[in-house]
C-alpha cells in the first residue's frame, strides 16, 4: 500500500506517456498521491487535462510559472515528495540527469530533489543501446538513481528489443520497493564484489573467476531491506543491481581506497575475490618477448581490505562479514580465516569446479559466527542473498 505517500510524476516525452496515465490511475488505488510534471514533448502525447483529471491534482509544466513560484517554489515541489518517479524517462532526460541539467521545470526539479528517483526508460532500442545513452545510464545509477526497466518486445516504431517502457504494475511495484521501510532502513552497508584486476603491463593483468553475482545479490537483497547500500564492484560479469551507490574500481589497491573512503557504515560485507597479489611494479609499456627468454614477474601483497577494517580501532562497522572461497577443508579453513582476519562472520562455500559454484547461478554456503557453525543447503544465490540480508538486519537492528 502506499496510503499517505506523495508522489512526483515526472512524464517525458514518447508514446510510452499514454502508460504514464495508466500508472496514475494504478498508484492512486494504492493510496499515494500524484502530482504530476508534463514536459513540452509529454504535452504532443497526452493532454494536461486528462492527466490533471486522473491525478485529481494540478499539472506542473512551466519553470516559470509566477502563480506557482508563489503557492510553491520549485525547491519545495521537488522535495514535498516522497520519491520522484520520471515515465517514460527518455533518452534526452535522462542525458539531461546524468549531465545535471536544468533548462525546464522537469530537469530542475530533477536536479533539485533531495528524494530518490525512479526511472522508467523508454526509446527506440537503438537509442537505448546507443553508448550515450549506456553511459548516462551507468552514470545515473552510480548516483543511487532507481532503475525499473526497459523492457523488451514490440516496438511503437515497428522495431524489436529493449526500450519498452515497463507495465505500469511493474512500476508500481518499483515504486512500492522504494519506499518500503525495511528493517535496514536508515543504515548505511558496504558490499565488495567482483574480481579484481591487477595490471601486469597496459594490456595484461591477474584476474580470477569471480563473476560478481553473489556480491550483486547479496547488495540487491540489502537494499530491498532498506539499506542504504554502497557497492564497491572490480570488473565483474554481472552488472550491479539498481538502487545502489556503486563504485567502480580495478585493483585491490583501489578497492582499499574505496572502502575508506565509504566509511563509515553500519556493516560491510566482503563479498569480493581480491587479488592476493600484484606485480611488484607493473610495467608502463607491454613487456616484449625476448628471443625465446620468458619474463619473470615478481609480486608484492595485496592490502588485506577485510582484515584492515575488522581490526580498525575506531570507526569499525558493528558488523563486518566475509567470505572464504575454498576447495579443501572448508570449515576448518574457515574458522580459521575468521579467527585471523578479525570480522565477525565468515560465508564460506566450497568453490572445487565440480560444485560450479564459482560462476554460476546456485550456492551452498556455511556461515560461521561466534555463535557456531550452520550449513545452509545449496539455494540460488538470490536465496542466499535474502537469507543472508535478513540475518544481517537481525544483527543490525
Ligand atoms: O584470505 P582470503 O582471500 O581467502 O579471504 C577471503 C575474504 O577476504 C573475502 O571476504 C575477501 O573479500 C576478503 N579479502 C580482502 N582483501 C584481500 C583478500 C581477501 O578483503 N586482499
């Protein structure tokens, strides 16, 4: 139910806008209330008449607007929501948002908001996939923007794939997940995942197996509970869930960096396969064979990101959890890591390639605490993702 929520309707322009009153009516039965923002474009699709008439609300459309400068300044529209919602977000607000900004009343409120935003794209799946438009996207979520949608199938241009705007239902339950208050909310945890890469020269690097989607999980898991989640991710093969701060680094020494710099959290979860080792000094130019002569590299050790913050003296989160990837003597290992690195929990799992584990979509896991040892069966990572989320909002709490 979203009874007593307010909702800003920012409706761009595309033939997606005609879903947009549909979405009205769909929270509205819910309780929340709609104003609604047209843009000019929005203004060829659909008419402020009707959209003001579903709404039961007067439509915002005019930056300069005097009459509404006086009853309510386009700060206080922007920020008397509880979350702000642009359907169909197009491809030009959405390069609007990722470059902040701000020449109508749609892109200053947007820019002015102190609220989450939830976008619901919809364009022409070339544009979708253009690489501006993937950028302003990778922008837009780094910036803990929202993201439900496209989705793919029949186009109003008469083409195929991704850039459908998502069914007003999907978006209503966007909107619910957004502004669920979940047992997290109000808590800040950090979540490590991915490989990372430790160059050896500008073309090659160390990298390991990790594909980064149990750390995703565990992150989507975290935010849908409320959390407010900073994702610190190498280069994985997942990309990270929507509704995250995320943080995109290559190497241990940088995933240190980031971690520090994220600081402080109420938890941190490290979820990520660091590299143990990196090239004592990476070359700067790619190193050349050498008549028949095989190079030697030399390495140095890693920053231990995990044991650094479980032994921080100040500032330590109240709960730092990690994780042990191994192929033998799972348990014993384990406990032993635990012991060694100083966090409070360890996620251990058995990652021998005949489990498929490493990569794939299922987990078996064990989670040793001071309160013992417990073997969980083998469940989707999105299962253990959940199951973890909620013990580690227990902890929390
Ligand atoms: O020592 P090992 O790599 O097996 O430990 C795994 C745990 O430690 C994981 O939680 C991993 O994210 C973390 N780790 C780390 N920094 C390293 C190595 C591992 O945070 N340099």
């Amino acid at each position: 139910m979203l009874s007593g929520k307010r909702i800003l309707l920012i409706i761009g322009g595309g033939i997606a806008a005609f879903k947009a009153q549909d979405l009205i009516r769909r929270l509205r039965e819910r309780g929340a209330e709609v104003i609604p923002v047209l843009t000019k474009a929005a203004e060829e699709f659909v008419t402020p008449l009707s959209v003001s008439a579903l709404a039961a609300q007067k439509v915002y459309r005019d930056l300069f607007d005097l009459t509404d400068e006086a009853e309510m300044g386009h700060i206080e529209l922007s920020r008397s929501a509880d979350l702000v919602v642009v359907a169909p977000a197009t491809a030009d607000l959405m390069a609007k948002m990722a470059g902040g900004l701000a020449n109508d009343l749609a892109s200053t409120l947007l820019l002015a908001t102190d609220k989450r935003v939830l976008l619901a794209p919809a364009m022409n799946v070339r544009m979708w996939e253009h690489p501006a438009t993937q950028r302003n996207l990778a922008t837009l979520t780094a910036d803990g923007v929202l993201i439900v949608g496209p989705d793919e199938g029949d186009m109003a241009c008469g083409e195929y794939g991704p850039g459908r705007m998502s069914e007003p239902l999907a978006i209503v339950a966007a909107v619910e997940a957004a502004l669920a208050d979940g047992p997290l909310k109000g808590k800040h945890v950090l979540v490590t995942s991915g490989p990372t890469h430790e160059p050896i020269d500008p073309v090659r690097y160390i990298a390991n197996r990790s594909s980064g989607a149990q750390g995703a999980a565990i992150a989507r898991a975290l935010a849908a509970l409320g959390a407010d989640v900073t994702f610190v991710t190498g280069p994985a093969d997942v990309d990270p869930p929507s509704g995250v701060s995320v943080i995109r680094i290559q190497t241990a020494q940088e995933m240190l960096g980031a971690v520090e710099a994220s600081l402080p959290a109420d938890g941190a979860i490290f979820a990520a396969a660091v590299a143990d080792w990196r090239m004592a000094s990476a070359s700067d130019s790619k190193i050349k064979k050498k008549n028949g002569k095989t190079p030697t590299l030399e390495f140095a050790e890693n920053p231990d990101i995990l044991a650094t913050i479980a032994q921080m003296k100040a500032g330590r989160p109240q709960l730092v959890v990690g994780f042990a990837a191994e192929t033998d003597d799972v348990i014993a290992n384990a406990t032993a890591k635990r012991e060694r690195k100083g966090c409070d929990w360890i996620v251990a799992n058995d990652v021998s390639p005949e489990t498929g584990i490493m990569g794939g979509v299922e987990n078996a896991v064990t989670v040793i605490s001071n309160e013992g040892v417990e073997s969980w069966p083998r469940l989707s990572k999105d299962q253990v993702a959940a199951k973890l989320a909620a013990r580690i909002a227990e902890a929390l709490s």
